[in-house]
C-alpha cells in the first residue's frame, strides 16, 4: 500500500504556519503531504498537483480578499480534471462558510477554525472511503443547502500539536536565516476591524491558549541547531506578555532561552500592544534577544482608537516608544491614518501624531485603508449604516466626506509601490534597520555601524518627511479645489513623490554598498537581505556568492 498523498497551497510570503501545521499534522499521520505556493502560476500549481495525484486538495484562504483569485484558481484546476476532494481552511472560511461555498462552487468542503484535527479526520475519511460528511468541524453543500456540522472544540494544548513543517526557501537577513513560530493562539481583546478574536470565540474551548516556554524555545533550539536558524518571528497575534500569566511564561522563556544557551545566538521580533510595554520587562526582553517591535498602534487619535476599540490611549502609544527608543529596540507599527469616522481633521491630527510619534526617523510611517474583514463589528456597523460596499474580496465603504475618498485614493496611488510592495523604500527601509541589528549582535566591531545607523536614520527622517508634508499639502488641497480641474498640479505631486521615492531609494542602495564594501561583507560572500540583493547584485558583483 502506498501513503495517501494531499496537497496544500498557500500564500506563503515569510512561510504559512497554518499549513505548516497542518503539513506536520498529516505527514505524523502517515500522509505524504506536498505544499505549494498560491503565488505559483495555476500551469505549474496544476502540473504539481497532477503529478502528485493527491486524495485532497488543502487550500489555506487565510486572506479575505484573496478569495476571487482562489475561486479562478479551483475552476481553472477543475476544468483540466483535477477531480479530487478540495477542501479549504483560514479565517474568511470559518467565519462565513455558506458565502464560501456558494462563491468557489468547486470546494467540496471547508474545515472551520483550526484545522489540525479536523483535517485530520477529514483525510482519514477520505482515505478509508467513510462518509466525510460527518466530520465535526465542517461545512459543505448539500444539494442548494450548506450543511454546517458541529464545531470540535479548540485545541486544549498546544504543546501536543507537532513543530510545524517547514517547506519554504528561509528569508534570510543578511546571512541569517529567519524563521516564524508562534507561542500562542488567540487574543482576549475586542478590536472592532480584527477578525482574531471572533476566529477563536466561535468554537468550545479556551480562547486564549500559551504552548509552554519549554515547548517554544525546544523548536526554536531544533531551528536553530538543525537549519542554522538564528532569527524568530514571533507571529502571535498578542505576544504573552500580561497579567501575571504572561510575566510568568515571559521569565520562564527567558530562562529557558539561557538554559538550552541560546540567549547569545539568537534576535527576536515580537508584535504586542503599546500597553504591554513595560520598561523593566523589555530590558530583559532584549538582554534575551528581543530587536523588534511590531505595535498594534492604529489610530493617533483619542477618538479614532474609541472607534477601532483598542482600549488604548495616544498617550500610551507615546509612553510605549519612549520606552523602546530608550531600549534601542527597533520598532514597527500598524497604522490605519483612513477608518469610516475619518475626516480631513482626523486624518491631520493623525499626522501630527505620527511627526511626533517617528519624525525622528525612529520608524519608517506608512498609511493604510481599515477594510470591513468578515465577522467583526464594523462589518456590522457599516452593514446598519448601509455604508457596506463591494463583494466578499474588496469590501469597502465610502468615508462620511466624499472629497475624502478622491483624497484618500490619490495618496494610495501615488504612494502605492512607495509603501505596499515589497521592493518599495519601506519594504527596504525596514530591513535596513533589522540588518544593523544583526550587525551589532554578530559581527561586533564592525566599524562605523553607528554612522551607517546614523545615515539609514536620515533616510527614514527623509521618507516620513515626504509623506507628512504630502499628505498634508494634499489634505489643503483637496479641501479647496476642484480637483478634477487640477490635473496638472496632481500630476505635479505625483512626479515629486516618484522623483523623491527614487532619490531616496538610490542614497539607501548607495549608503549600504559602501558599508557593507567598507567592512569586507561583500568579499566574504555575505548576503543582504534577497528582495534588495537583485538590485545590489546589479549594480556591483559580488565575489563568492553564488
Ligand atoms: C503572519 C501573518 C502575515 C504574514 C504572512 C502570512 C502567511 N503567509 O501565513 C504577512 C506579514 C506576509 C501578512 C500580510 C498581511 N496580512 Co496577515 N497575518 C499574519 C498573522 C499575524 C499570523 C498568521 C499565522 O501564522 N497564524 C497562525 C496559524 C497557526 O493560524 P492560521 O493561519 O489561522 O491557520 C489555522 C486555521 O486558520 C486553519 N487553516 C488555515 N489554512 C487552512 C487551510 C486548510 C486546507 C485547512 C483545512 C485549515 C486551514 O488551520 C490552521 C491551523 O490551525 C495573522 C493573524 C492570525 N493570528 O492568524 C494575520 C492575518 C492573517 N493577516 C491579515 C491581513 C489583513 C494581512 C494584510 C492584508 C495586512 C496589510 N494590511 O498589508 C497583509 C496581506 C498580505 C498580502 N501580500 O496579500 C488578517 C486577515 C484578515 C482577513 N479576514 O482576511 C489577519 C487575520 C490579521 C488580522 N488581525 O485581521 N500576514
Ligand atoms: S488587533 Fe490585536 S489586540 Fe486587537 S483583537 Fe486583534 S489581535 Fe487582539
């Protein structure tokens, strides 16, 4: 008898945990698991998948406004006779899986919520020709109904769950490999645009769950020893930090990190919420490794974060920066500048607050859009206000002003490749300043890291310069003119960011090479990080690399 073969695809920028899991689950239970990259062409994803002949297809829909690209994937499959179970898992197909199933008619089933056990069940079924139909934990179609069964409950331990699988190409930063890996599941907070925590209340069980300190730092040693993985990313969605569990679980990770001696190898990033930085903690945090800081910040004002129901405060925002600067931990952060209550008066008083927050170039600023995700309450509320617009993959709704929406469009489209691709100055920017951290831990004494330090600084003072001063010559702007009429000067505006963005990119490209060329990484055949390595590589070879 041969193994039962199943295919997972997923998005799989900086790897998908959740199909890792899955992945490790199935591949423990006998199953040959083959994983794949939703980013693939559908002929290749197609070709995989036919030479593997799998009993099912896992496709992990963990992006909401990635479901119109999964639906042309599956019918384009279907139609070349892929004819096995499809099956799909993520967060939009636990919350609404009757919408799901009636967009991608292809999917023959969807397993709600996590999906280690379910799936498991699902694919033994599968496997031994039993009636799926009765797997807890699933919906499918049923003639024109959807048949939802009855929700498993969330996984008590996590520490029982196998170390996900690792199928991808590591990132790496500079010559470090990095990895992701999370430490808990769940969040107990009520964000109104967050879908996380409507994700985990739905099902019987504890929302809220920690793998044990041992657990974590035993894969993290495995990573390390194993793959020569030195960099963690944390992706949990609220670090375990609080209340007198999360001081325990945080010294016992501590602790352990210093007993497996991995304290002096490896860096850490963590996301948490401006409220949970507390500067004795951090201090120990980042004796331990910590680098990054990823803050749920999101709005600069008062009302703003009423809005979202963060249940924060600007000042805690301040409080919370002051005390990373402080630390020399970098920090990123979340920011939304646009949610439906916003104004051309909010939008200013958010930008005052970013000038304030990182002008010092502590932190490269970026905008972003709140989007209506499924389940959360301001889905709700706009679906009351009658403001819900579009479909299932690009909600939206228009602002209370409609010059906001002209407003708002024209910052995203000429900031577009600026702030969200990943060959953007921010992408690059960002790892920038993560390099420099790597710097100081593993190569001490490489000279002049302060001056480099210093000068990707300057460039990050320079970016959010651009961006502060734009956004609130266009805020002028689109309140006073007729902006149809004033084609020329958008396209002026439009002409000075790409001019800047360009200016900007080649200084940081230009400070990089002669540091890293300075300090000999270059000839030792060191890597930069690889969305900026093409563009070096163009611009000046690299001996021994290959
Ligand atoms: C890491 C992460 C990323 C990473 C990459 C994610 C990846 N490749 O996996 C990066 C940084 C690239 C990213 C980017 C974005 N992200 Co993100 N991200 C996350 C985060 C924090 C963790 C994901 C994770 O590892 N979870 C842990 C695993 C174990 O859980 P899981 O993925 O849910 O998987 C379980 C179940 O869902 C289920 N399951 C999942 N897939 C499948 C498939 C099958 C077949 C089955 C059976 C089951 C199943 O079983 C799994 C195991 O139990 C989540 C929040 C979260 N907690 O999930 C947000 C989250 C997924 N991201 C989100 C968003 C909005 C974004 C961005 C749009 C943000 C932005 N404004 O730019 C971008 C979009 C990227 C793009 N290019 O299109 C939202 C999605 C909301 C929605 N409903 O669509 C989330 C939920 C955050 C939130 N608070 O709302 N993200
Ligand atoms: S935004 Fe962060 S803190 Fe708020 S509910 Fe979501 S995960 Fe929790």
């Amino acid at each position: 008898m041969y193994p039962d073969r199943a295919v997972l695809i997923g998005f799989q920028e900086q790897e998908n945990l959740g199909i890792g899991y899955l992945a490790a689950m199935l591949r423990d239970n006998g199953f040959q698991v083959k994983v794949l990259d939703f980013r693939e062409k559908p002929e290749r994803l197609y070709y995989e998948i036919k030479s593997v002949s799998p009993l099912f297809v896992g496709f992990s829909v963990i992006f909401q406004y990635y479901v119109q690209r999964f639906s042309s994937l599956l019918a384009y499959l279907r139609e070349r006779n892929i004819n096995c179970h499809f099956t799909a898992g993520g967060h939009y197909p636990s919350l609404r899986p009757e919408e799901l199933l009636n967009i991608v008619q292809q999917l023959d089933s969807v397993v709600r919520f996590e999906g280690e056990y379910t799936l498991m069940e699902l694919a033994t079924k599968l496997s031994r020709g039993q009636n799926w139909k009765k797997t807890p934990g699933i919906a499918y179609r049923q003639d024109s109904r959807i048949v939802t069964t009855q929700l498993p409950r969330l996984v008590d331990d996590l520490d029982v769950l196998p170390f996900p699988m690792r199928t991808t190409v590591p990132i790496t930063c500079l010559d470090k490999k990095c990895a992701t890996i999370i430490a808990s599941r769940g969040c107990l907070r009520h964000c109104s645009f967050c879908s996380i925590r409507k994700f985990y209340e739905m099902p019987p069980g504890k929302i809220r769950r920690l793998r044990s300190p041992k657990n974590v730092v035993r894969e993290m040693k495995i990573l390390h020893e194993e793959g020569d993985f030195n960099i963690f990313f944390f992706q949990d969605d609220d670090f375990p930090l609080v209340g007198k569990v999360g001081r325990r679980w945080i010294a016992n990770f501590i602790k352990e990190l210093d007993n497996q001696g991995l304290t002096d190898e490896l860096l850490w990033k963590i996301s948490c919420r401006p409220d949970e930085v507390d500067y004795s903690l951090f201090k120990q945090m980042r004796e331990a490794g910590l680098f990054l800081v990823y803050l749920g910040i999101e709005s600069g004002n008062d009302f703003g974060l009423r809005i979202l129901n963060k249940g924060l405060t600007v000042d805690q925002h301040f409080k919370a920066v002051d005390i990373l600067k402080g630390l020399s931990i970098i920090y990123d952060f979340g920011f939304m500048l646009f949610d439906p209550s916003s104004t051309f008066d909010s939008v200013r008083e958010n930008l005052k607050f970013l000038q304030k927050l990182c002008g010092d170039g502590s932190s490269p600023a970026a905008f972003c859009k709140m989007i209506p995700y499924a389940a959360t309450d301001i889905e709700e509320q706009l679906l009351k206000e009658n403001r819900l617009k579009g479909n299932v993959y690009s909600r939206d709704y228009d602002f209370l002003d409609a010059r906001l929406n002209s407003y708002y469009s024209f910052l995203k489209e000429i900031f577009g490749e600026w702030m969200f691709t990943n060959t953007g100055l921010l992408n690059k920017l960002k790892w920038s300043r993560y390099e420099t951290a790597i710097i100081e831990k593993y190569y001490p004494g490489v000279s002049d890291l302060s001056l480099h330090k210093a000068a990707i600084r300057n460039l990050v003072v320079a970016s959010n310069e651009t961006y502060f001063t734009v956004a609130e010559e266009l805020v002028n702007f689109f309140l006073k003119s007729d902006v149809l009429s004033s084609q020329a000067i958008l396209t002026e505006f439009q002409h000075l960011v790409l001019n800047q963005q360009q200016c900007l990119t080649v200084s940081l490209l230009e400070a990089i090479k002669s540091f890293y060329v300075y300090n000999g990484f270059v000839t030792k055949g060191t890597r930069p990080q690889p969305d900026r390595c093409e563009e070096l590589r163009q611009q000046f070879a690299m001996p021994g690399e290959t």
